[in-house]
C-alpha cells in the first residue's frame, strides 16, 4: 500500500477524489511519514515535503496533496 493509500484510509476516505476535494483548497491538510513502516500523521501545510516526524523524529512527513502529485 502506497503512503497516499495509507493516509487517506487512516483519515477514513474510501474514494482519493473525495480525500482531494476536501483538503485541496484548505489551509491545512493531513500528511503522513515517508520512511517505511512509520504511519505517523499530522495536520500539515498542503505544500509540505519535510514536516517533523514526532515518531521518527526527522523532517520526513509529506502532505497528501504532494503525495497525490498536486503539488
């Protein structure tokens, strides 16, 4: 399962459309740790690439709206 998989079934979306639709013109978004075996999440800026990882504790968390590749 891919990290935009994962996160939009953590934040408990079934379609990736309607997970966009809601987040894509918020201020906020949903992001998830990109290293392997994290599924750390957290509310980030729709652009972020590098948001810190509580659990990891590295800059390694990516919004969904990067994920998606819309940004």
């Amino acid at each position: 399962m891919s990290k935009i998989e994962k996160l939009i079934e953590i934040e408990g979306f079934d379609d990736p459309l309607e997970f966009l639709s809601q987040f894509v013109h918020d201020s906020v978004c949903p992001g998830i740790c990109s290293i392997p075996g994290c599924d750390y999440t957290t509310d980030v800026e729709p652009d972020q690439e590098g948001g810190w990882c509580e659990h990891c504790e590295t800059n390694t968390v990516k919004s969904g709206i990067v994920l998606a590749g819309i940004i």
